[in-house]
C-alpha cells in the first residue's frame, strides 16, 4: 500500500502513516492538498492527513475545509492516533548544556519553552518548517540542537539527549486516511459526518444529535466550524461509533438527512482501539 | 487598559488586541501562560489568547486547555474575530520576481503555497518563529521576501507587494479576552461553557445542549476536546447567545450543571458584531 503524506520525511504525519500501516510504501508531498491529489491520480492508495491538535502548521484545519466540500471525492477509510512525543536531539557528542541554538517547528518550541530553558538554558529558539527539518539542521550546525520525534532522529542518525520533552505531557494527535473507496464493517467501527443546519433554527442541532443518541449510538467528537460561504453558518463535524451500514447507524444518518441543511457521510472506518 | 498577549510585536494576536480596544497599552509575552499570569498578578488588565484557526501555533489549544482546568481563575469578558490577510512584503525596491527566499511562520508558508510560486517563483521558503519575526529577518536580507500582517510590515517599514495572498481567502480567527472580572449584560451577549458528561451517558451531551435550543438559545459553536485524566472522556466547549444573568440563560445553566458531569461557566461578554 502507498501512502501519500505531507512531508517531509519523519514529520509526525509519516509517524501516523507507519503506525496505521506498518508496511506501507510512503510518498512525502508538500501539502494536504498534494497528498489528496495522489490519492484521486491513483498515483497513491491512501492519504493520511492530520484532523486535531496538529503540531506541524495548519494541516487539520486543511483537511476539515477539503472534507467539508460539497464534491470531495474521497472516503476516510481509517483513522490513527499518534502520541506527540518531542525528543530534544542533536549531531552525538553536543552538550546540551551549552549549545548556542536549538531547532525546531514554531508550535514544538512552543510546546516545550520550559523543558528547553532547563535543558539547554543557553539556546536559542531557531524556527525550522518542520521538526525533522529541524533536525537535519541542527546534524549540519555543531554545538546545536533540534526538537524532533524519535523516527526523524532516526532517519537523520541523531543523539536523542532527553525524551517527552513538552511542557505539558499527554499530547495525541488524531489524524485520518482518506481513499477513493469504502470499506465493509469490522464490528468495532466509526463514521464521520459532516452536516450544516438552518441558521435561524437553534434546535437543529440538538435534533440531529439526538437521532444518534436516542438509538444510543456513541458520539466520539464533534466541533463546529463556521462555513466560508455565509457568515453566522457552521458545517458541524461528528463522529460516531457504528458502521454506516448498520442498520441503527443508517436510519440514524437517513433521518438526519431531512433535518439537517446539507449532510455528507465522510466515511465508516476501523476504531483506533487507543482511543477508549 | 493594559493587555498581554503572545508576542512579539505585530503578531495577528496583537492585531486582534488592537481591533478590541484600539487605545490600549501593549504588553507582548513569550506564551498564553504568560499572558495568563500578567493578569493574575495585576500587570494587565486582560489577556486577548487565540481560540482557533490560530496562524502562529498551537495557542488556540493551549487557550482551551487552560480554561478547561477546574482552578482556572480569570473569566472570559470579550471576543473578537480577524481577518487573517497575508501580505507578501520585503525591503523598499525589492524585486519580488527575482527575491531568493519568502521568510514566516511556516503555518503562513503552507497557506501561501501556491500565490508565493506565483507572485515570487525564485523564493524558497525560510521558516521564522512568528510573521512580525519574519518580516524583520526580511528586512535585514536584501532581495528577500516575507509574508506577514499589514500591522508588523507597518512597524518595520516594509512595503507591501501584494495583498491577501492566502491560497484560501476569508480566514478568520476568533480571539478572547481574559480578565478578573465579570461584566454587565449588554443586550446582545455570548456566554462560553465547558462540561464533561460521563462516559457511558451518549445522551447527555445532547440532553445539556437540548436545554438550550430547548429555550430558544442559538448555540454559535461547539468544540469536544479529549481530556487528558481519562481516554474516551471529552470536555465540550459550548458558546450561546446570551448573557449568564439572563433569567432564561441562568436556568439553562443551572439544569445543564445537574446533568453534566462537571460544568463551569467560562464568562458573558458583548458579542463580535462580524461574527453574524
């Protein structure tokens, strides 16, 4: 299976694709958009693109607004769950101690300001486009470091000089693979649904919902975004436990379908079992 | 009025502080925290923290996190929605058809992909830690470029060589101020909620939302987020028209918090008028 991605090599996304499918042949593209793109010119079997909390820039949000559109024309066929694990890394035999620089995307300098004024307290932030980026940078420049996860620090034969190193721990990100065809229920499934809903009709969110959890379907996520199209308009996202055609699931979505404005099926897929 | 927000200078955050209280005293800090804690202390008087689609960084999800902890002590007492507009900029006379690099936030970069292989064909990308950063390493570099805000190029006496250059147009990101105090119903208010439901309750989170729409009260928006104590549990964040001294409201309220698991009322503020 090849797998499209937004690279480079060893950003969190690639972790995802490898935890999702160990095997699996990896094709780096610049962009969510780029990645979507090989998958509609069978150029890849699946895209895997990030859905929340994403470390590496706005690619969640990217991959919301392509879902939402009206003509996408591709499924999620999976999710996967990856735990962001910075590691602070650099070339063998640096001293974090007093290195002059360290490396890393924005948002991961960020994320670990505490952990690096104790670590390397003479470093200083130096952006990088990616984490692993970072790393490749920091390999180049002695007496540097980078934030990165422990696969780019593989990749690029780094030192990983002290390990889960953001401030506050227990980060996951979610991310999803989207392909060009359905899949069949496994018995331990999930569906995402995007719908909009009238604005001058308060109770029609409620009225979708509760179609879900009147037949005691699980709702597992769901956020609102407000739609480019018309100010005061929100496509809403949700996920349910369920396979679109279980019968339940499928009256539920059918029903929906006559409140709700506009509602699209995402896709039904494998629960990622660390998700509880 | 003093206001702490992410620095540095010229961020979108501090364009956010600016467009909700034009005359106020700027206090830029290096994270949310530290915005957080200036008011805390009293040497601001509000804290204006990104709550989503944030340009520069995970500040929305940290904004989130912080607020959805029990001993949370400031309330929210305003909003305010941006326009994110991306402008290509760089030294006076600068050639954008010949410059060698693009420098900013590498969230930026991602979002002006396309217009940047336009406008600039033999720019590479540079990564900087924030736009108004970016912009200043622009204007130490000849023949080089940046993407920022129409605020950091004005700081840094950058021309602008074109304007709103995001690949997608209408981007917008909702800002809150934090402060000590609770404020005063104004007639045309929002009120932010955050409530667990139990785990094994899928008709709760309907249930709360229901005694809203119940009442005729428009929820604006909807966000669940995993809670990092326990998998499968999510806190949601709930915004609705109103103000929590409203008699309708403060019933709603009172009900939801005999249903939820927890439930605290994040603060009533005068609505954004853009918003719709």
């Amino acid at each position: 299976m090849r797998i499209a991605h937004l690279g480079p090599r060893g950003t969190y996304t690639e972790v995802a694709a490898l935890a999702w499918r160990p095997d699996a042949e990896l094709l780096p593209v610049p962009s969510v958009q780029a990645a979507i793109d090989a998958v509609i010119a069978g150029e890849a079997d699946a895209a895997v693109c990030a859905m929340e909390n994403s470390i590496e820039g706005t690619a969640s949000i990217e991959t919301l607004d392509l879902l939402a559109r009206e003509d996408f024309p591709l499924l999620v066929c999976g999710e996967v769950v990856v735990a962001i694990q910075h590691m602070l890394v650099g070339a063998p035999g640096t001293d974090p101690a007093t290195a002059t620089e360290v490396h890393s995307h924005p948002s991961a300098l960020l994320q670990c300001r505490q952990s690096v004024a104790r670590l390397a307290p003479s470093a200083k932030p130096v952006a990088a486009l990616s984490t692993s980026g970072a790393i490749e940078a920091a390999m180049h420049a002695p007496g540097t470091l980078a934030i990165g996860n422990e696969r780019s620090a593989e990749l690029y034969g780094a030192t990983i000089f002290a390990r889960d190193i953001g401030d506050e721990r227990g980060n996951q990100t979610r991310f999803v693979a989207l392909s060009r065809e359905a899949t069949t229920p496994t018995g331990d499934d999930k569906t995402s649904l995007a719908f909009t809903t009238q604005h001058d009709r308060p109770g029609s969110l409620v009225e979708v919902l509760g179609l879900f959890a009147g037949r005691g379907l699980n709702l597992s996520r769901i956020e609102s975004r407000p739609t480019r199209r018309q100010l005061g308009t929100y496509v809403f996202f949700v996920d349910v436990h369920g396979h679109r055609d279980d019968p339940l699931l499928a009256e539920a979505i059918a029903e929906a379908g006559t409140i709700a404005h506009w509602l699209r099926v995402l896709g039904s897929y494998p629960r990622w079992a660390v998700e509880g």
